[in-house]
C-alpha cells in the first residue's frame, strides 16, 4: 500500500475517533457526561448502524449482538485480550466498567438513535 494511502487512512481514523478521545478525557477529569449518547455517537463515527456490509471488513457493525457480548468484547479490548486489534484497546483503556456496560446496553437496544 502506498504511504500517502496509509497515512490518509490514518488520518481518517484519527478524525473519527476525536469524539470519543475527547469525551475519555472528560471521564479522567472526573467531569461527568450528561448520558452514554456521547460515547455511543463517537462509536458510530465508524462502526456505522445497519448490515454488515455497511462498513468496511476491518470495522465491524455493532447490530446483532446482545449486551452481553458487547460488553464482553469490549472488556477485552480494555484487557489487551483481543491481539489483532489496533485502536480498539487505547479507547477502551479510558472507560470504566460503567461505561462499558453503558455501552454495550446503547447498542444492544438496536439501531444508532
């Protein structure tokens, strides 16, 4: 692949998950979110709602799965369990159990709101 695709893949990446790095750092600060929508909304950044096919292979859809399995999924990606991960594991780092749970309860109830 040639470096000014990867790096503007990168760069894509960086961008979507702003959101989300932002609203992380609003949790260490110990300031409070209104509700888990921000976190949810910065998720569908790149795992988009809908079939599988509408998001690239690499990012899957968070539809179909139940709140057990997502917050297991995540969890792991907080853990360092799931090795072929990239990103996944430094956003989770910053969650606390709470907000994994918030997390995975939001998606699991269906469809980006």
């Amino acid at each position: 692949m040639p470096l000014l695709v990867s790096l503007a893949r990168r760069a894509r990446l960086a961008l979507a998950c702003t959101p989300l790095v932002a609203a992380t750092a609003a949790l260490a600060a110990g300031t409070p979110l209104p509700d888990v929508s921000m976190l949810a909304g910065a998720c569908s950044n790149c795992h988009r709602a809908g079939p599988a096919t509408s998001s690239p292979a690499s990012i899957p859809t968070l539809q179909g799965f139940s709140e057990e399995q997502l917050r297991q999924r995540l969890a792991a990606f907080r853990a360092g369990q799931v090795p072929d991960a990239t990103v996944m594991p430094r956003l989770m780092r910053a969650l606390g159990d709470d907000e994994i749970a918030a997390l995975a309860r939001w998606f699991a109830q269906g469809p980006a709101r």
